[in-house]
C-alpha cells in the first residue's frame, strides 16, 4: 500500500481516513487516480479542475471514504457497487462486521486495479463480473442454524459475516494452524479462484498450471472430505504455502495466489517508508525509488521481488521477537513454492 498525503495540508494521511485530523478536510479516495482529493469545510462534493465527485453512498453507512465521478450512474463506489448482498443491518454486530469487510475489499479493489486485473462488467454482464455476498448464520424454523460457507463460485464470492469478528475468526485461525487467517487473506484467496477461471481454464497456461499445481480434475468434494479428516500430509511446508494449499490443486492455487497479493503489497508498503533497502527519496505524492514508477505491482520480473521481499521478513521476524510479538511471517519459502510464486507473477504480468 502507498502512502497518501492530505491534498490540503500535506499531512500524512492513511487508506482508510475519510478525514485529515491536522485540518479537518474530508477526505476521498479516486480508485482512477490512485489519489485522496479533500472536500473543505461545509462543500458537499468534491472538486479536482474540471472533474467533480460525490461521496460513495456507504460513507455515512460504513465510512467508505471512496468516491464516485459525478455522472456515473450507481450511488456506490468501485468496491462497494460489486457487494451485492449485505447482511442484515437490524443488528449492529453486522453492520460492524460489514464496515470490516469493505475496508479489507477496498485494499482488495486497490491491488487489483495496481495489478491491471479486470473485475468484470456488472451493467452488461454481470454473470462473469467479480461479485460479493456478505451473509450471516441464521436460525432456521426447527431451532438449527443454517451455516453460511465461505467460498467462490463464477465469481460470486461469499463471505460469511462472522469472520470479521476477531475472537470467532481467532478461534478457527487456531483450530485449522492458519498463520494468516485475516479478511485480506480471505478477500485475496477468495479472487485467486476468479482469475484461475479467466487467466488458466481453458488457455495455454493450462497444461503449465498442471504441471506445477497438480491436476485439478480430483474430485474437489472427495479431496476436501480427505483433508478435513487427515489434514495435509507430512512435510508439507516444503512444497505449499499453506496446510489447507494440500486440500486440492485449486486451494494450493489461491493460497499461492493470496500469498503474492501479501508480498507484493508488503513491499509496496516497505519501499513508501524506505524499509526495502531502496531510498526513500520520493515526497508521499511519488512512487519511491527502486522499482519501476509502477512500483512492486509493476515489476516485470518475479526475482527482484523475491530478493527484496526474503531480507525484510527476517528483519521483520527480528523486529517483532524484540517487542515480544510472534513472527511477522513464519514462513519458509522452498524452491517448489518460488515456483508457484513465479507462475502467478506470469500470468498476472504476460496477459496479452
Ligand atoms: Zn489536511
Ligand atoms: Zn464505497
Ligand atoms: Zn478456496
């Protein structure tokens, strides 16, 4: 993630801050800009020249502090406008737990658009676009709860609503030995199922794919059966990212896939405060050195990411045991999974 000053004063400002707390701006994020623009005191839009915006309609809602180019049709921001279910808001937890998950899909939405991917046309063909449901458990009629799965299907994306809800998402990190189990993560996985759909089914990075992930034709069911009640295999760290990578070719995919979105977006940030051994001798308003202008998410080449990335975890790893916090990033990356890394990169940077 870069860094964002407030267009008014200059004062640092973060992602998520609808408001500059130096001198009281609105703030609002243009997804097409990669910018904050500031609305004064009292203005109800937000001017850039000629170009005029409005508030996402979710930012009295949820705080969205995204914002909308005056004209277009939808009242909703880039990200919120592919939500096309929300939980039910007579309960405040969910409301909560909403707001949570939108600003773990903004940074979601950030990377996508840094990484050039496309997520689809609602308005015309809204079957194949990148959709979101947010739901919660409910109690049905005979006193049992009717569970909402997690999980990706053409590209609609369920998430259930508990999952932003720390000591229940806590609960089930421990129980499945997730090191990262985060709404980020699920939002980063989840998508790594959509673009195997648009980037490897039925394209000549296929065979390749296999090759590498194994054969996605197992029975998905059976696989999944098999690894709930074994778990992954012996020595799996030397080969997969992840324990649940082991469930089937297509889990190792997108747990491959959520891992790149995490170190690329983790040397973004690194590299905007000078902690990737580049110098950061750029104002907030400017890609720092080091990369192409396009920053990590614009790196033709996979192994600068990996020779940048690999020191800062261990300088992490170090920082956090000095203040008593567990690892940063308690992984170890073989040969084998520098593969899967290498893969994704291809496909995400050769698209014709
Ligand atoms: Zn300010
Ligand atoms: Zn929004
Ligand atoms: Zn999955």
């Amino acid at each position: 993630m870069r860094r964002f000053a407030c267009p008014n004063c200059s004062n640092e400002v973060h992602f998520r801050n609808s408001e500059c707390v130096n001198c009281n701006s609105r703030l609002g994020y243009v997804p097409a800009w990669d910018q904050m623009f500031f609305a004064k005191p009292g203005d109800t839009q937000w001017h850039d020249g000629a170009t005029v915006y409005k508030a996402c309609a979710n930012r009295q809602e949820i705080f969205c502090n995204w914002l909308v180019e005056d004209g277009v049709e939808d009242e909703h921001c880039l990200s919120c406008r592919h939500t096309l279910v929300i939980p039910d808001l007579s309960s405040p937890e969910n409301r909560d737990h909403w707001a949570s998950l939108e600003e773990a899909k903004r940074r979601l939405f950030y990377s996508i658009q840094k990484f050039g991917l496309g997520v689809g046309d609602l308005v015309n063909a809204g079957d194949t676009a990148l959709r979101f449901e947010f739901k919660a458990d409910t109690l049905a009629p005979d006193g049992k709860t009717k569970r909402v799965l997690t999980g990706h299907e053409h590209g609609l994306i369920t998430i259930n609503v508990a999952e932003a809800d720390d000591p229940t998402r806590e609960k089930y990190r421990k129980a499945m030995g997730e090191p990262y189990r985060t709404l980020i993560g699920h939002f980063r996985h989840e998508v790594g199922h959509y673009y195997w759909d648009h980037l490897v089914w039925n394209t000549d990075k296929l065979e390749p794919y296999r090759a590498i992930f194994g054969d996605e034709r197992e029975d998905y069911g059976e696989a999944l059966k098999r690894h709930y009640e074994n778990g992954a295999p012996a020595g799996w760290e030397a080969t997969h990212v992840s324990s649940y990578a082991c469930a089937h070719s297509w889990e190792d995919f997108a747990e491959s896939w959520a891992h790149y979105f995490h170190i690329v977006d983790g040397l973004e940030t690194a590299g905007w405060y000078g902690l990737d051994g580049h110098t950061p001798d750029a104002g907030l308003n400017r890609t720092p050195g080091g990369w192409s202008d396009a920053g990590p998410y614009g790196a033709a080449e996979f192994r600068p990411l990996m020779d940048a990335w690999v020191p800062l975890t261990v300088a992490m790893n170090a920082m956090n045991r000095s203040i008593g916090l567990g690892d940063f990033y308690p992984f170890v990356l073989s040969d084998t999974i520098f593969a899967k890394l290498e893969f994704i990169h291809g496909l995400i940077h050769d698209r014709a």
